[in-house]
C-alpha cells in the first residue's frame, strides 16, 4: 500500500475546544480492522511531521511529561522519539530517539548510548514477554515506533490480546466528526475496559486509542487505571500530524557523541 496525504498540506489533531466524551457514537469499525489500518499507515507515512506530548501519572502522584518531534520521510529514514518509562529510581523516565537512514536503524538512549538495531528483530526496548496486555501501559509509545524497524503492528498484536477469550477486557467502537482548520476531520476509536471480574483482582483500567478515517493515523492513546487501593495512574500520547514535510539530511545523520 503507497501511502499518501489526500491535501496538499494536511493537520490532523486528537483534540479540539470543543471535543466532548459525548461526541462519540457506535461505530461499525471492526477492531481488527481499525488495528490493521492504524498500522499500516503509521509504517507507510511518507515525509510527514509529528508533533507529540506525552504526559504520564504513576499512582504514587510523580508525573513525566515530555514534548517529542517525530520526522518521518520514509519507514527506511526518519528520526521518531518517545518516552522510556521504567521501573528504575535511577532512570524512570527518559527520553529515547530512533534514527533510520536508508533503512539502516540507530537508538539513542541516555542508558544505552548509540546502539545498532537489526532491521526485522526485536530491538528489546521493553520486556514483551508478559504480553501485550502487561506492556501496552508503559511502553505504547516504543511498541508503536519500535514497528518500524521490526516490521509488526503493535495496536494488532494488542487488539489481538484484547480480543481473546478470557482477555478480562471488554471492546466497543466508537465514531465521531471533529471540526479543525475549517474542515471535519471523522475519527474513529477503540475503547477497552477490564470486567469486574479482573477489576476486583487488579483494579480497573481502560485503553483507548484514536485515529482519523482520512488517513487511519494514531492521534491519540490514552491509559486510564485505579489500582486496589483507589490510586489512579495515567499515561497519554497525543499527537498532530503535518505534510508534506521535506526535511534536511541533518535529521537522519546519527551523531558521533
């Protein structure tokens, strides 16, 4: 699929002044079908601009927040960064960049330095082998842009846990039009939440994530827990996308330190 931007210069954002939760209606999108979509747009964006903030709370009230550029010319080059987010009183939360020129991939990481990734393998951002459903919290933002250099859709691997028998999750769709720029921008969402039989086990939680229907990009993904105890933790990515966009060599050139 050779993906394009239907304007010749095209924004689309997650939220306006006049977004309301009861702007959202059902939605016949079927979530495997928006998981697919959202991904292979994101792996097939060409010269595109994103601008992201991520703001995070952990239950025990410390919050991050973090503004990120993301310059994407191509899935072979293209500079992306996020937000690591660790369980580490030394590092919690970081920022990290993967640099890709003519499909060859770089991370930047204050704890790791420059290291090599190997195109088609799993770089090891995050620990994944709990499964979606453990990760998808705290390290979204690396599942989604750790794509691609593996060449797999992170919001299908996680539909894939939500859907499954005996997840604890329920799923609905929901569809909305938004007004921004003097054009409507339609968008549509999946929406997942724990049933009370894993709410009283783990507390609740809730996962939603939001892309337009123009373009079938990411706006926003959203974390939403309480645990056991009544403290509520959050994670969220919001994100406004431009192009096209010609961007400088500059941008794609790993630097020496």
């Amino acid at each position: 699929m050779r993906f394009i931007f239907v304007l010749p210069f095209c924004v689309l954002a997650a939220i306006s002044a006049g977004q309301k939760p009861s702007d959202w209606r059902p939605s016949a999108v079927k979530p495997a079908d928006f998981a697919k979509k959202v991904d292979t747009a994101l792996l097939n964006l060409k010269n595109a601009l994103g601008q992201a903030s991520y703001r995070c709370r952990f239950f025990d009230g410390s919050m991050g927040q973090s503004d990120l550029t993301n310059r994407i010319r191509d899935r072979k080059t293209l500079r992306v960064e996020f937000i690591k987010v660790a369980n580490n009183n030394k590092d919690p939360f970081s920022n990290q960049t993967i640099i890709g020129r003519n499909g060859k991939y770089t991370l930047l990481s204050p704890s790791t330095g420059f290291k090599s990734l190997a195109t088609g393998a799993d770089p090891k951002l995050f620990d994944s082998s709990a499964g979606a459903l453990q990760y998808w919290p705290w390290h979204f933002q690396q599942a989604m842009f750790q794509s691609f250099v593996t060449g797999n859709g992170a919001i299908s691997r996680l539909v894939a846990a939500l859907t499954k028998p005996g997840s604890g999750y329920k799923i609905r769709m929901d569809s909305r039009t938004m007004q921004g720029n003097g054009k409507s921008i339609p968008q549509v969402r999946i929406f997942a939440s724990r049933i009370p039989a894993l709410t009283k086990k783990k507390g609740t939680e809730t996962i939603e994530i939001v892309a337009d229907t123009i373009m079938w990009l990411p706006l926003q993904v959203r974390v939403d827990q309480k645990d056991l105890k009544g403290r509520n933790a959050w994670f969220e990515w919001v994100t406004l996308w431009k192009g096209p966009v010609k961007f400088e060599e500059r941008w794609f050139t790993t630097p020496k330190k």
